[in-house]
C-alpha cells in the first residue's frame, strides 16, 4: 500500500520525519497527475463552498474525530505553512482508491474537505483476499 500525496520529494522526506510515516512508501505528485488521472474534485467550490464541507466536518466533530486536525493545525502556528507546489493544487481534494494490479477494486472520492474514507473501511478493502 502507498501513499500518494501532491509535493515535492523534499517536502515528502519531512513529512515522514514529522510524522514516521514510512519513507518507502510514499510517491510524491508535484504535478499533479494522479489526482487528475483519478478524476478527483479540485477547485474553491468543490473545496471548500460545497455544502458536503460543513457537514463533513460536522460529523467528524460529532464523532469526536479531531484529533488529527488538531496535530496539524498545531505544527502550522509553530512553523511554516506547508504550501503544495501549484497554487491551485491547495484546491485538491484526495481520495483513496485500491489496486490489484491493474484492476480497480474499491475508490473513495472525497466529496468535501475533511470527507475522508473510513480507515477500518479502507483496509478491509485492501486486505481482502490476502
């Protein structure tokens, strides 16, 4: 399993020092073109006008799930603001998506800001079969 993420090769080697996330398995996207290839949501409305933003966020907060966004908004008042290669790459929205081989077998477009995949969920699908 990797994770693909917009930025350069620099940025991916401190964000696996900040975070320990395993180095080997990280592919950097300064260009953008996995996100685009997989068809995900870019752009301010999509981003952050979206009525699916608010209640994303909302239910993350009524599942008492913002702890995360609590870590990260915590290192950007102590240092620099992590700013992705293209300015309108700060518009992307993520998305997970499983491979077997070629074969697609499970994808997750984020709808919104803060709609993430469910992570139990996300591994279920990965390891099926294994």
């Amino acid at each position: 399993m990797y994770l693909v993420s917009i930025g350069t090769a620099e940025r991916g080697r401190q964000f696996c020092t900040q975070t320990l996330f395993p180095p080997e398995l990280l592919l950097c996207d300064p260009e953008n073109v996995t996100y685009t290839a997989l068809g995900l949501k870019k752009g301010i409305r999509q981003t952050f006008l979206s009525y699916e933003t608010p209640l994303a966020m909302w239910q993350r907060i009524k599942g008492g799930d913002m702890s995360d966004l609590k870590a990260v908004l915590s290192r950007w008042t102590k240092q620099e603001l992590w700013v992705p290669p293209k300015a309108d790459q700060a518009y992307q929205q993520g998305g997970a998506v499983v491979f077997d081989g070629k074969r697609l077998v499970f994808a997750h477009y984020d709808a919104a800001t803060s709609a993430h995949v469910d992570f139990k969920l996300l591994i279920r699908e990965a390891t099926r079969g294994l």
